[in-house]
C-alpha cells in the first residue's frame, strides 16, 4: 500500500449509483459494529472475536457515552453492539437507552442469556432497537456442539420471550457451517415460528474461527446449495451481504456486493481501538483508538489504512476473471486469515482458485497470521459436545490486574434468569 | 398529471418487473437499499 | 400505494433521519431499515421543506424546483411516500 494525502479521492458530485460513492467512503460510517465487552458466558469454538474474559482495560461507561455523542454528532445512524455477550456489561441497558435517546439506533447481537420476558418487553417498547439472537444449529445437536451446551434451550427461550412481548422481525442469526447447511428450511421455520428474520452469514477464518474453519467452512458443493437456497429466498432472507463471493455462480445476491471496511463500516472494540470490520481483528486492519486526542471521528477521516481502503481496489489477480465486477475478489479478511494474498481469490471463491491457492500453501502454518488479541476462557474450551460447567465458574486468576471499581469477571452484576 | 401513480410505477420499473436485487428504487433523483445490504456487519 | 396529491401537507415520517452528504443526503428509515439515497441536493431541500410548507408542491417551489423539473420531483417524492420515508402531513383538528 502507498501513504496517500489525507483527502480521499471522490468521484464527482450526481455519481450515478450508491455503490460508487460508496466504495470511495464516506465522511461518517452509515452503521459501525461494536464490541462492548470481551467477557462472554459462552465460548464459541468459531468466536471472531476470541471472546471470553473481559479486559480490564475496556471503556468505562462515560467513556462509551462519550463515543456515542460522538456517533451522534457524525450522524451515524445505528450501531451493532456485540463482543463478548455485550449483556454481561452491567451498564448495558444504561448505554442501550442512551444511545437510542441520542438519535443512535442500537441492532445488538446476543446469545439470549440476559432476555427474560422483563427485558423482553422493554426491548419491545423501544423503536429504536432491533436484536439479533445467535444460533449456529436449527437443532441442539448440531448449535451445540459449536456454541456449547444449554446455548441452544438459552436461544430459543430468548425468542419466545421476544415474541410473547410481541417484538416482531428481531434477527435469528446465523453462521453457515458444513453442519448447518442442510437445516436452511429448519432455521426459515424457525424464524418464523417466533415472527423472526432469519439472517445467515458467512463464517469467517477470524479469532477462533480461523482454528476450525478447515472443517467448518461449507464444502463446495454446499456453497452452491446455498447459493440457490438464498436466490430462490431473495430478500426475504438477510445475508448482511457476506456472500458476495457466491456471486460468481451467475446471478448477484440481494446488496451492494460491496466490502464495506473502512469505506461504510468498521468496529470499535471493547478497548476503543478502531479496526477495519469485525472480522479483521488484527494489527494489520488496526485504524487507531478512539482515547487519543481526536477521537473516533479522527480516526475514521484520517487514518492511513481507511484512506488506503478507499481508493479504487485493482483485482490484481481476479481482475480478468468474468465475475470480479460482482465477486471483487470476495473478502479481504478471509483471505488474510488463511494466508492467501489480498489482491488475489478468496479462498471459497466459486471459481476454485482459492482452493488451488490453499493447497500451494506453506505447510508452516505459522506463517499464517494470527488475530492480534485473545481473551478466550483460559478453561478448557467447548470444542465438541463435552460439557463447559467451569465457563460459569469463578476463574482462579492469580494475576489479575486491579481494575478499580469495575469486576473482571464476564458476568458482573447479572442475575441468572429464573425459568423461561 | 392526474395519473401519477401508473407513469411513476412505469418509470421506475420500466419493465413493470421490480429488480431482483435490494436497489429497488434507482432512478436519476433516490436510489433505495436494506440497510442490511452492506457487508461488513455480522 | 398511492401517494397522497402534491397539494396536501406532507412530511418526513418521524422515524426518518435525514443526513446530509456533499453528494444530496442519506436517509434512514429506523422502521423499515432501508436507507435512501438522495442523489441531488434540490431534492433534499425539498424533503426539508416538507415540514413547514403548506404544500408539497410549495416545498417544491420553496427549494427552487422550477415548473419544468416538477414532473421528477413528483416521481421521486411519489417514491419516497412508497417506502415511507414521506407521509401525508396530520391536518390540523
């Protein structure tokens, strides 16, 4: 990449269509993922995140009140929280009601461990919050062995009690895995038995997710069944646009198959520091931190690495093949995390060059990058149906570091939920 | 200009077929999307 | 659906953030959770005007949309009402 001034490059004024100004990026985000907290109760075996443990270094609840009056003021118009299980945050519901106050829509995604019929029905009072529960199975068999045991009953007693406050349309989320992608008919069911949206995306090679995604991602023929599965569902499915990839199988998916990073999206993680996506999590995509002088907004108008992400992308070695105008050589952080080259095929491109390019690799896969930060559970992790009891435990931690009056422990200030 | 809804529906769908993709409004002045439709999101 | 006549009160939905860009605006609609693109900036002063005109077609004369340029705006001001990011304004009691 070259340094570039600090003015990006624009296309002129009366541009025909979204897409272009788009992919020149904007002076605010449209919507920014995140994460309130690494602290999760669960311990996902695909986490992109590499969530568990909280840090004790994340932001203070006037500080993330600060962040929002900055989103505020830039007109962002609704942010994603998640983590972590952002609920675990005592201040959650407190900076929830806060932001929605600013003129900040909140979409969160939860694994329905804090969803009681109470926080149900404040949810559904709120025209400004839309929730996305997380479940990787339509049955407990297949999300639990991902998601850990108790993950599923926890899910879907998380919609019941959505859709008996009478919240309709909150996000069933999923992501596609090799084990999943004959249940797409179940999780349609599934959402609409509760009034849901079902929302299936694509599993990236991000945080623990680049551990298992040798045997989790869809196998090839599975992409096409779920190619077709989504073009036979149009719009009547979301896909956040995760699959554009699959584009190249002929007829564009709904969306602007368009890679947002850094141009209309990005993530703000638990600590403040300002990546490209969420599932770029590594000091290669790192923009900055939104504690320095400057803030958010800084960052986000001046960084080198945005300015970079905004100048036209050249296909590099995709540029003559007849699908890059809607696969565009598919996602940069699934091909950093599996070692390919970014100007190059995506590694489940449709094409099957991403797969001759897997194979070339080094067999030292400690060539491969690695997400910069871990705070997985330092138990053992639910890798497998065997049981994860310790996750709720008390960790014994000799070295914890003093963290004023805020509790490290995942679930502070949280009181379980009593029955359904 | 008293049948403004049938001439608007023509003109934005000239084939009366809505696209099949989420830019169902694109015409010279609005172009509509999902929110949704921008990947980088989970 | 079928827009409500240019010579009623209209307005932004109350659910509708408008955000200016140097490209026209962005609007988002919180209920439906589409977003819009406004692709020209006479169109977003009349979207402006809305709330305070007695008339969509005052809006229009208000931001400068001359008798000529009044079929397009129409067309997209119809658009919008489909999508709700406009309604028909509450006549006064």
């Amino acid at each position: 990449m070259t340094a570039s001034t600090p003015q990006t490059s624009r296309p002129a004024p009366g541009a025909a269509r979204l897409v272009d100004l788009f992919e020149y990026g904007l002076d605010a985000p449209i919507c920014l993922t995140w994460e309130l907290t690494y602290a999760c109760n669960l311990s996902c075996a695909h986490c992109l995140s590499s969530s568990g443990r909280r840090d004790p270094r994340e932001l203070t609840t006037q500080e993330a009140k600060a962040v929002i009056d900055e989103l505020e003021a830039m007109q962002v118009f609704y942010v994603n929280i998640g983590g972590g299980e952002p609920t675990v945050r005592a201040d959650f519901w407190e900076l929830l009601d806060y932001a929605t106050a600013h003129h900040v829509g909140v979409k969160f995604s939860t694994n329905g461990v804090r969803i009681t019929p109470e926080i149900a029905r404040r949810l559904a009072g709120n025209d400004y919050v839309d929730v996305q529960i997380s479940l990787d199975g339509a049955t407990a068999e297949v999300n639990d062995a991902v998601r850990g045991p108790g993950s599923y009953d926890t899910a879907l007693r998380a919609m019941r009690n959505l859709s008996d406050a009478g919240m309709t349309d909150f996000k069933l989320s999923v992501v596609c895995t090799r084990h999943n992608i004959p249940q797409m008919d179940e999780f349609k069911a599934l959402a609409d038995r509760y009034g849901a949206q079902l929302r299936l995306t694509r599993l990236r090679p991000s945080g623990r997710g680049a551990d298992v995604w040798d045997e989790l991602h869809p196998l090839p023929e599975q992409q096409r069944l779920l190619y077709d599965w989504l073009v036979a569902h149009g719009d009547t499915v979301l896909t956040g646009d995760s699959f554009f990839h699959l584009s190249a199988y002929g007829q564009a998916l709904p969306g602007l198959n368009l890679c947002g990073a850094g141009r209309v999206v990005c993530l703000i993680d638990p600590v403040g520091d300002v990546y490209a996506c969420p599932f770029a999590i590594h000091d290669e995509f790192l923009a900055g931190n939104i504690r320095r002088p400057g803030g958010f907004a800084e960052v986000w108008r001046e960084s080198e690495l945005f300015q970079n992400l905004r100048e036209p992308q050249n296909g590099g070695a995709c540029a003559s093949c007849a699908f890059y105008d809607t696969c565009k050589g598919g996602c940069m952080a699934a091909k950093f995390f599996t070692g390919l080259p970014l100007d190059g095929p995506d590694p489940e491109c449709v094409q099957g060059y991403g797969e001759q390019l897997l194979a070339g690799r080094s067999k030292d896969r400690g060539l491969i990058p690695k997400p910069s930060g871990d705070h997985s559970h330092r138990t053992s992790p639910a890798r497998g149906p065997g049981p994860v009891d310790l996750v709720l435990t008390r960790r014994p931690d000799r070295d914890r570091p003093p963290v004023g009056d805020c509790d490290e422990h995942p679930l502070a200030g949280m009181s379980l939920p009593r029955g359904g | 200009m008293n049948d403004l809804d049938s001439s608007q529906a023509q003109h934005i769908h000239p084939d009366g077929i809505p696209s099949p993709d989420e830019l169902i409004e694109a015409d010279d002045l609005i172009e509509e999307i999902s929110i949704d439709g921008m990947c980088g999101v989970y | 659906m079928t827009a409500p006549h240019l010579d009623r009160a209209w307005d932004l939905h109350p659910q509708v953030s408008v955000r200016p860009e140097p490209f026209g605006a962005l609007l988002y609609h919180f209920g439906t959770r589409k977003l819009t693109f406004l692709k020209d900036r006479v169109l977003l002063a009349v979207v402006q005007a809305l709330a305070a005109a007695p008339t969509a077609r005052a809006a229009c004369a208000a931001a400068g949309v001359d008798d000529k340029d009044m079929p397009r705006y129409e067309k997209a001001l119809a658009a919008l009402h489909r999508s709700s990011m406009v309604v028909e304004r509450n006549r006064l009691p």
